[in-house]
C-alpha cells in the first residue's frame, strides 16, 4: 500500500476451497482374477482399487466401493475394494466364468462415480466322477470267434473341465480273464478262448478313472452272451 509517499506491505494467505469437481478413476478398467470352484465363502477374488484427484482430506476425494446390479456370489468391502466369494455353491460345471462391474463413488454432494468390470474365471477341481453312457452293456460273441477279436466298446464322460487330468479317462476291466479293455478308448476285446459248454455267458465290470487327484471313477456291467457253434 502506498501514498505516494510512504509504502506499506503486508501477506495475504489465500485458502482455496476444494470443489468435488473430480470423479474417481479405477486403476485398471478391467480387473481379471481366478478362483478355484470349490472356494469357501469370505474366500479373497481380487482388490479394486480408484483414486480421486480432490483433496484426500475432505469427502470428496474418499470412495467407497460397490458392486453394481445384482451379484450374489461375491460381495465387495466398501472402504478397501477387496472382492470376495459370498456363496458356498460355486460350480465351474454350472457356470466358468463370472462379469459383473463395481462402482466407485465419492462422498461428494452430488457425488460423482466411474465404474470398472470384473471378470472371475472359476478354476476346475476333481469333483465328479466318470459316468458310463449306460449302467449295464450287453453284446454276443460266437464261440469260435478269434482272441483279440473286439465286441463291444463302452463310453464314459466326465463332466470337469476338458483338457486336463480331472477329465481325462482311463478304462479297466475287473472280474473276468477271458475279456480285455483298451485302456485309451474303452473297446473290449476277447482275450481267451470261448467254449459255449463250459460257459454260455459272461459278467464282469468295467470301470472309467479320472487322473485327477484324488482320483475318481465310475462302474458298469457288461454281459457278453456266447453264441454256440456246431463243434
């Protein structure tokens, strides 16, 4: 300040007042994550995170987290982001993979938000067994027929995830000498000489195991009846 004459000064401290006039923005705009099928609930997904450029002392720069729309197999704590299973009925077999978005919203009035998506794939575990297309196979065999000669093939599926152990089949057979199994493909084979006299049918079972750990396996019955020959 002067008169011409004399000067004066003095400071001046001007505050400036925030303005919610930023919205969160999440780190990432998709956030991936896997989860084993068999999970137990409160079991951590994955941690959103969003940050706000107004100031982090005020309500306008804190967030708070949702999940939007209707999402019952995980839950989301609001003050951290930490994603978790909400459900002890997760099933790979039922549904793989799950998108559903958070929402990031600030304490602002009118408080402003953005959004993000999350993709959880669910991983795939040993839990069903091999199931035969059908609980009991019958077939005929002449009894003159050669050995290696093939009668019938039998099937098992297995519903886990394709390409890895948990689905993959190997066959064997128990209760009988006279018939084989390919290991690889279940066709049975005959392994002995038939003699329709001695014996006019055969029963024994197949069984289709996982390589799964533990392992897991499924039975059925065959029975192959030998058809007599004018010997």
């Amino acid at each position: 300040v002067t008169d011409g004459l004399y000067t004066d000064s003095h400071l001046l401290t001007i505050n400036v007042l925030d303005e919610n006039d930023n919205s969160p923005v999440f780190t990432q705009n998709v956030y991936t994550a896997m989860v084993p099928e068999n999970s137990a609930s409160g079991t951590s997904v994955t941690t959103v995170q969003a940050s706000d450029a107004d100031s982090h002392m005020g309500e306008f720069g804190s967030i708070s987290y949702a999940l939007q729309g209707v999402v019952t197999e995980f839950s989301i704590a609001p003050d951290t982001g930490v994603i978790s299973v909400d459900t002890m009925n997760l099933d790979r077999e039922s549904i793989s993979q799950y998108t559903f978005s958070v929402i990031a919203t600030d304490y602002g009035t009118p408080s402003r938000s953005a959004t993000a998506e999350v993709v959880v794939t669910l991983t795939d575990i040993n839990d069903n067994s091999p199931q035969f297309q059908q609980l009991l196979y019958r077939s005929s065999i002449r009894e003159d027929a050669a050995v290696q000669s093939e009668v019938i093939t039998v099937l098992a599926t297995d519903a886990d995830e394709p390409g890895n152990n948990n689905s993959v089949i190997d066959y064997s057979i128990i209760n009988t000498s006279v018939f084989a199994i390919a290991s690889n493909n279940g066709t049975i084979t005959l392994a002995s000489a038939l003699n329709f006299e001695e014996m006019s049918s055969h029963m024994f079972t197949v069984v289709a195991t996982d390589r799964g750990l533990p392992m897991l396996n499924g039975t059925a019955t065959v029975i192959i009846t030998v058809v007599n020959v004018n010997d």
